[in-house]
C-alpha cells in the first residue's frame, strides 16, 4: 500500500470508498501522514486538536516529536470525521513550518519596515491608538478579522471593541464568506445555528446541492456523501451548478443555471411545490407566517419563464421539484454559488422556504445546511466581533443590550447599538474616507482576497490610516502595515472553535510558536492592558488573561442563548472530541438537531435580528416585528427574481466566476508553502467552455486577457466542458508566493447583496481575448 508520505492523497482526494446504508453509521477509516523518516512508534505525544482548513472541522491529533509537528492523524470517534482527513488537513499543516513571521516589524519614516520588540511595537500601537481615540472617538477605530481564530479571541476582541473603546466598526472576512448563511438563518428562523447536523446526511433519501462544490472544498464531506452514493439505497443527489464539478458528474439531476439567476430557479421549484400542492398545508399552517405572500411571488415563476432565465429546460426543473417531493428526508447544503451573488439572502431564505413547505426541519435526515467555508467563522458570529453582537443578542433589542451591559459591567450607552453595525465593505469605505484612522487586521489577507483590489490596495497603501496587522506569514497585506505583529498560529495556541454544523473542539496547544510570536489573544490582552480599559467598578477590561478564562466568561456570555455553551468546559471538551451546542447542564451531551418542537427564535424578545425587506435590504423595525407576531412560526420569504446588476452585455459578455480549487486554500499563505500541495496548482489559470473557445479562437495552453469594468489579467486557458458563457478564475494567487502577481479580485466589482452586504464574487462581466498562442511559445 502507498504511504500518505509519497502524497498520494493529493492525486487520490477522497481516499478509499466505505459505502454504508442510510441510517447507519459511517464506518470509520483512520487517515494519518507522518513526516517522512517519522514512525509512529517515534512520536513523543499526540495532541487532541480539529483541522482549521475549512468549516467541516475534522477532528484530529497533532504528532509532537522534540518539540516540533511531524504529522496528524484523523480522529476515529469524531462524528465529523470518523477518522478521515482530506489532502489539506493531511498536509497543510507543513507550511507552518517554514517561512514564518518571528518579530514585530514597524514602519519607519523612510515607508520600510524595520525588525522591533514587542515593547517597541506595542508602545507604538497603543501610542497611535489612544491619541486618535483622544482627538477623535471611539468611530475612528476599526477592527477587520478572520473567520480562522480561535473562540477566545474573537470573543475577547468584541468585548474590547464594543465595551472598551465602544466602536460599531468590527466585521470579519465573515462578511465574504458566511455573512449571507447566517442574515438567512435569521431572517427565516429568527436567529443564527444549523438547523441539522451531518448526521441527517447519513438519514436522508435525498440531497440538493446549491452552489456547493463540496468534492472540492470539503473534501472529507463528500467522502461521506459517495459513500451513501455507493451504499445500499442511495440518496437522490440534485446539483445546481454552472460548471461540470465532481459533484455535477455523479448527480442525478444537473441544474447548470447560467451565473446569477439563482434565485428564479427556487422560485421556479417552489412554484412547482405549490401549484402542484405538494406542500404540507397542515404544518406550514401551524409553524410559519407568510405563504400567500410567498404563493403570489412564485405564481410569476413557472418552469417555462424559469427556464429561460436559467438557460436550463423546463423539463429538468420540474424533475427536481418533483425530485424533492416524492422524498421524505431531505437534505439541502448552500455555499459560495449562492452566497457571493446578487440577490443572496433572498436566495439562501428560498432554499429555507423549501423545506419549510415540506416540514422538512428539526427531524432526522430532513435540514437545510446553510454551510459555512471557514473552520470558526461560526465563532465570530456567535462571539460578535463582526458585525453581531455576542450571544445573537439583538442590537435593536435595549434588553439585549442591558444584558450585555450588566455582564460587561459597563454603561448601556457605550456598547455601540444605534444603528446596525458596520459591515466590511463600509469600513474599507470608512477608512477610503478618511473617518477611520486605525485599523487592526488580524488573520485575513484583504490585499487578496477583497473584491475590486486596485481600490483596497491603494485603500490600505494610503497614509490616511494607521494600520495594525497580526499575521503568521508576510503577506500582501503586511506590506502594507504600519506595524506587524507576528502571530502564532493552529497547534501553537489553545482554544475552541465550531464547525458547521455546531460542533465544538478544543484545540490544544502542540508546540511553541516560531520566534517571538505570539496568540492573537496575548497581543490583544496586552494592549487592553496598556490601553487600560476599565469597567464602571474599575476593573480591567477584559478581566481575564489566558484562554481557558476567556471561554469560561463565553459561557457566561452565552447562557441562555440559542448558542448556548454553559455546559461545556475545557474539562468536558478534552474528553471528547466534538460537542454540539447548545450544551447545557440539561443537555450535558450537546444537540444534534435545533427546532424538533416545530418552535422558532422568532418572537420579538427573543429573535436576533427583526428582519430585512429581501429586496431593497431596508430594516424592519420592532413595531413592525410586533404586528406580525412570527411569535414562534419561521418566516416564508418571498422576492422577485431580477437580474444581476452588472448585466452583460456587448463589451462583456461572458460570466466571470471565481472561486476554489482543491489542493489550495484561500491566499495560499498555509498550502502554497507546502510543496506536494504547491505542485498540484502553483499557478493561476482559467477555464472555458468548449464553445466559447471555438467562437474566441481560443485552445488550451493559450494566454488570456481577461477584462472586467473593474482590472485585467493575463492567464493560461484551460479548454474544459462547462456552460457556454461561464468562465471560471481560481481567487488564490497573490504576489508574495506565486511571484507572477494574478489575482483574480482585479477583475471584481464592489458590490454586495442589499441584505448579507456578502460582495458578490460569482456575478461580474468579462470579456476574454486570446494574446498569445500556445502553440508559438
Ligand atoms: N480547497 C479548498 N477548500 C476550501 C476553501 C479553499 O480555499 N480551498 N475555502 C473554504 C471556504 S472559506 C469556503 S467559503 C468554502 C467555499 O466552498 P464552495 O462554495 O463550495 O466553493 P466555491 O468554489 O467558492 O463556489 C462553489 C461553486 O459555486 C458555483 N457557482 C458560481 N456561480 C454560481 C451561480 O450563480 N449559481 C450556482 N448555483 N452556483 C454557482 C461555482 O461554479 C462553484 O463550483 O470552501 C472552504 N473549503
Ligand atoms: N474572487 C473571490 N474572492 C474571494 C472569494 C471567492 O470565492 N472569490 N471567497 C471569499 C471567502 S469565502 C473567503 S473566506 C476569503 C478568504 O480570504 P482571506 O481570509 O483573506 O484568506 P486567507 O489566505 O485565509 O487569509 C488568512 C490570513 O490569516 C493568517 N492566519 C491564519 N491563522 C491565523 C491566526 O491564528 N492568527 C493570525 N493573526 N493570522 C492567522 C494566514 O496566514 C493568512 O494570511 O476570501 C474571499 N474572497
Ligand atoms: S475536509 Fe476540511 S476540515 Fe476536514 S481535513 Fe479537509 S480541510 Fe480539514
Ligand atoms: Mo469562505
């Protein structure tokens, strides 16, 4: 048999098939790669952590040796996992070890950034903090961080920001990435959490996909979906995608909607659920508010209209409808092909209406996954140092922030709640303006992976503000700091964090970090410290140190929330690898399944948010909220398709669509530094249709110039069989790894669904050009 040594896994994504039958459990099978010349007899400790590659979160141990990682092995009784990792949990971790920050750097006059201490570094932060907190406020300051830290210290960040220095301006490159799963599990349900859990995959008879390439993104997931697919009485698997995925390959019906028109396909499918009275009448009667609003919405929405707009057949969209509703346990997963398009929200609340109007929530094998993509973006929703306050408390709520108030020890009026908090896109406008003058950026590469980036660069370039940035590696971003701060990364710091579906890990720390890094959490305590937060009874602010306090005081935080993590303690979570919140002293095990009762977070004391008018995104407001009564029952949304704002047209013509490929992650600040990941896609390139090819004149191997309203870029195609008119650009490649500078965020706009305020990646015109033959190179 081949050792993971040799890297096979990277050719060999998925690994060996265990196919299972539906309501079994997913047979086990141990992944696990050691350096080479390691042997597991050699290994001094493992240590219990989770994979922080992607939002499955697979359980795992770390292999310490002298002090140093040399491997990882799947975790075999975690629910997530059972024992499997895919090629970036087996290997990324490798690129920790090379190539590290290890010393604060700041910027001198001369613009070059020079080697510091941490008392320089830090005593030049605080320094330009408290001056420009003096000379102008609290709304001077912004915070823009990660969906990749650990619980502790996001939640230790939101209690600086909003109880310290009270500011509204904290997001999270969540606002990117799960921005729209969440403003749509609390528009339909009141409040943010998944519904399921991945249990109901392994229960359900069918299962939709929507913008959702999991074969690549999560790979360890779609493991367990083809072993269901290769199982005694397999699931219906419906796939809506533009491109010919993996997933698209084994699916039973393909759904390849022309990019952006999402939102007429949902229509179209709950058009068919209604006319055809498919729907439950009976539950949808007693656990939901709006379906004649919802009814007149989709009657403008049947199959042939649909058809048109979607550039799919009629024939195949009343197949799918009929798909969901001749099954009993469905499963629907939605992701980026959703999400980061224009009428988002509206479209991501659709997928929820369909299975709202087939009772199809709260019992085995039956949820919608509104996924996540990043390991703990669920923590900064939950812990509020984006745009959410802590708990999903709600901002309009003056009882939501009494109790934040009471807990903080700290005056009601400083939390910031007079207006909805700032999303992403309008601090990066804030600090384009000049009104924010400090910016702390911590585990996020916006130089990268922002949209329209010749305006951040020169955003962030500018010396209107005073940038702070923690980072692992140097990166696009760093360069363009005032100060850097080295940060010590996954397996070099303990914590929590949760995965898509809820479940908790504790992270142990496995090895020193490199240098004089340190955990996002230290520097921050330290500046707190040295800034000298106090609360109203004059102690400090936050009260705690180290992690183990920070997530005691989360749970404090949390009690009595949906997300409610009293019963777990570091005690409970290092004897078991995962937990599902809520966890209570009642429900010491965790939950797997939220709203069992029928019974939703929305009633006006308790919900998180009162909702959006899907359409524009204007806020609703509490009286509003009141007269409506959602009193427990989820809201069916209903909104007109209309068609993306960048229409194509004569100049560009085709569809850009930006996204993943398997082998690397994001920035590739982790992947790109391992070399058997590395080689798999050490450079960017883009994909066309056979068609387009021809009528452009275009072949694989040839270089081409892509060109948007917003940049250009000059790649090799690759001649592929996907839609007519769709283009596919991967969004890793910056500067500071590949060298030749491609970043696909040259070619995006800035712009945003009116709700999520999530910038819309997969929607932008382009026109393509061929500028050199491959042939002739
Ligand atoms: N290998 C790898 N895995 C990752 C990551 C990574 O960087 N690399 N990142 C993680 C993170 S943070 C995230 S958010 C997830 C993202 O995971 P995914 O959402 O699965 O990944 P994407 O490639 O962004 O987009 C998914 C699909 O949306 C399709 N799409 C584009 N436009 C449309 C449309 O209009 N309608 C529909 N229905 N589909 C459309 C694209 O063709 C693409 O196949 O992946 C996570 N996992
Ligand atoms: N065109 C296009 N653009 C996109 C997307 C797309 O599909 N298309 N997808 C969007 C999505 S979904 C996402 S999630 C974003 C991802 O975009 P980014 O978050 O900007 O990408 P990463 O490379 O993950 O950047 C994380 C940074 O944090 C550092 N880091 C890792 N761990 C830690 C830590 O513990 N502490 C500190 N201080 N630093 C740490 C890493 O070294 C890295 O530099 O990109 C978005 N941009
Ligand atoms: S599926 Fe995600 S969490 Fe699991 S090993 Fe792969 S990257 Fe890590
Ligand atoms: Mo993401």
């Amino acid at each position: 048999m081949r050792r993971p040594d040799e890297g096979y896994r990277v050719e060999d994504v998925w690994g060996e098939a265990r196919p299972f039958e539906g309501g079994a459990p997913w047979p086990q099978r141990q992944d696990s790669f050691l350096e080479p010349g390691v042997q597991s007899a050699d290994v001094d400790e493992w240590v219990p952590s989770a994979c922080v590659l992607c939002s499955n979160g697979c359980g795992l141990d770390i292999a310490v040796l002298a002090g140093r990682m040399v491997g990882v092995r799947g975790a075999v009784t975690d629910h997530l996992n059972r024992g499997r990792l895919g090629p970036k949990g087996l290997y990324g971790w490798q690129g920790q070890t090379r190539d590290r920050l290890t010393t604060p750097l700041i910027r001198g006059r001369d613009g070059r950034q020079r080697e510091a201490s941490w008392e320089q570094a830090m005593d030049e932060v605080v320094a330009r903090s408290r001056s420009i907190l003096e000379a102008h406020g609290p709304l001077s300051h912004g915070f823009y961080t990660s969906g990749q830290l650990m619980l502790e210290e996001y939640y230790t960040l939101a209690v600086i920001g909003k109880a310290g220095i009270g500011t509204p301006h904290m997001d999270g490159n969540t606002r990117l990435c799960t921005a729209t799963a969440a403003m749509s599990l609390k528009e339909t349900f009141g409040s943010d959490g998944q519904p399921g859990c991945y249990e109901d995959i392994d229960a359900c008879d069918a299962l939709f996909l929507f913008g959702h390439n999991v074969a690549e993104t999560q790979t360890v997931l779609w493991r367990r979906i083809l072993d269901r697919l290769g199982g005694p009485r397999p699931p219906a698997l419906v796939c809506v995608d533009p491109r010919e995925t993996s997933v698209a390959e084994h699916a039973d019906i393909h759904l390849p909607v022309r990019p952006g028109t999402n939102l007429a396909l949902l229509n179209g499918l709950l058009h068919e659920i209604i006319d055809r009275g498919w729907h439950d009448a009976g539950w949808v009667a007693d656990h939901t508010w709006g379906f004649d609003e919802l009814a007149r919405v989709v009657e403008r929405h049947p199959p042939d209209r649909v058809a048109d707009i979607c550039g799919v057949s009629a024939d195949s969209i009343k197949a799918a409808a009929e798909v969901f509703a001749s099954h009993s346990a469905i499963v629907s997963t939605v992701l980026q092909g959703v999400y980061q398009s224009h009428q988002a929200t509206a479209t991501a609340c659709a997928v929820n209406n369909l299975h709202l109007l087939r009772g199809m929530v709260g019992r085995e094998g039956a949820t919608v996954l509104q996924m996540n993509g990043q390991p703990t973006a669920q923590n900064n929703r939950e812990c509020g140092a984006d745009g959410d306050l802590p708990g999903f408390r709600n901002w309009a709520n003056i009882d939501h922030i009494r109790d934040l108030a009471r807990l903080w020890d700290v005056d009601e009026s400083v939390i910031p709640h007079w207006a909805p908090p700032t999303h992403a896109m309008q601090l990066f406008r804030y600090v384009e303006q000049g009104s924010v003058k400090f910016l702390w950026i911590a585990g996020t590469n916006p130089a990268v992976s922002m949209p329209d980036l010749s305006r951040i660069r020169s955003t962030l370039g500018g010396d209107r503000c005073f940038i702070v940035v923690n980072d692992g590696y140097h990166t696009e971003t760093t360069r363009l700091a005032d100060v850097v701060l080295p940060a010590a990364l996954w397996g070099e710091k303990t914590g929590t964090f949760t995965n898509t579906d809820r479940t908790v890990h504790l992270a142990r720390q496995a090895v020193d970090p490199p240098g004089q890094a340190r955990s996002d959490l230290r520097i921050w305590i330290d500046y707190a410290r040295r800034m000298d937060f106090r609360s109203d009874s004059g102690r400090p602010i936050p009260p705690w140190t180290d992690p183990e306090e920070a997530f005691d005081a989360w749970r404090e935080c949390s009690r009595g929330r949906p997300c409610d993590y009293s019963g777990l303690s570091y005690d409970r979570l290092g004897r078991t690898s995962g937990i599902r919140w809520p966890c209570t002293d009642d429900q010491p095990d965790g939950t797997a399944r939220l709203y069992t009762d029928g019974r939703f977070p929305s009633g006006s004391d308790e919900c998180e948010i009162y909702g959006h008018d899907l359409d524009t995104g204007g806020t609703i407001s509490r009286q509003e909220h009141r007269a409506r009564r959602a009193d427990g029952r989820a809201r069916l949304t209903a909104v007109d398709y209309q068609p993306p704002p960048q229409e194509l047209d004569g100049d560009y013509p085709l569809s850009l669509v930006t996204g993943r490929t398997v082998s690397q992650f994001h920035t590739r600040t982790k992947t790109g530094r391992v070399p058997v990941l590395d080689a798999a896609a050490p450079t960017a390139w883009v994909e066309l249709s056979h068609q387009d090819a021809n009528t452009l004149n275009i072949a694989t191997g040839d270089v081409v110039r892509l060109s948007t309203r917003s940049g250009r870029l000059e790649l090799p195609a690759r001649v592929v069989d996907s839609r007519p008119g769709t283009v596919f650009v991967p969004f890793h490649y910056g500067e500071a790894l590949s060298g030749s500078g491609q970043p696909a965020n040259q070619l995006t706009l800035t712009a945003w669904d009116p709700v999520s305020k999530q910038p819309t990646f997969k929607v932008v015109g382009v026109r393509a050009e061929r500028v050199i033959d491959g042939k002739k190179r």
